[in-house]
C-alpha cells in the first residue's frame, strides 16, 4: 500500500561565475532545506538511496539521514542530503524552481 511521506532535503552550497573572469557569487544552503511529498511503497530506511525528480527529465540521487514520524504533519519526514558533493547551477535552478518542491529556511 502506498503512503504519503515528507523528503525533508539538503543540498551542497554552490559557487556561481557570471562570465569566464567574472563576477563570483557564493550561494550558501546551510540553513535550508527543500521539501516535497512524495509516495512511496515502504517507507525508506536510513542508508537508502531515493530518485528524486527536478524537473520533466532530471533526476538525482539522495542519501536519507534520518526518518521521524510527525504527529503534525501525520506523516513520516525523510530528511535526505543531495548524494553528490557538489550541485551542478543547472540542476540548482531547476529544484529552485521546480512547482513540487519548496524551499523553507531553517528557522
């Protein structure tokens, strides 16, 4: 039987360049997190590895961390990190705009 969790993930900050030599921008996603419900068969269990969609035809892979039950949400949140080490900007922008997934800081 299917069910209703919540991906509670986090990703790699990132560096953005403008042009070859230009203008460095320094994203920082320490203090947030993006979320999404998604349906799965069975709940995950810590160590597994989920494909996660951004957008129509690009995925990626993340590792859970931890699965809590919420009595407020009356769902199970998976809290992920992204399993690359670093964020392609590509990818960065199609999560950041993605209608599934939104992104909530951690206070």
């Amino acid at each position: 039987m299917a069910q209703t969790v919540i991906i509670n993930l986090r990703i790699p900050s990132l560096t953005l360049r403008t042009e070859p030599l230009g203008e460095v921008t320094r994203i920082s996603n320490d203090a947030i997190r993006f979320i999404t419900p998604m349906e799965v068969e069975s709940i995950p269990k810590v160590g597994d590895v989920l494909t996660m969609e951004a957008a129509p035809g690009m995925t990626f892979t993340c590792d859970v961390l931890t699965v809590n039950w919420r009595d407020t949400d009356n769902a199970f949140v998976v809290a992920c990190r992204y399993s690359k080490r670093t964020i392609a900007a590509h990818e960065y922008h199609a999560l950041l705009n993605a209608p599934q997934w939104e992104s909530r800081p951690l206070l």
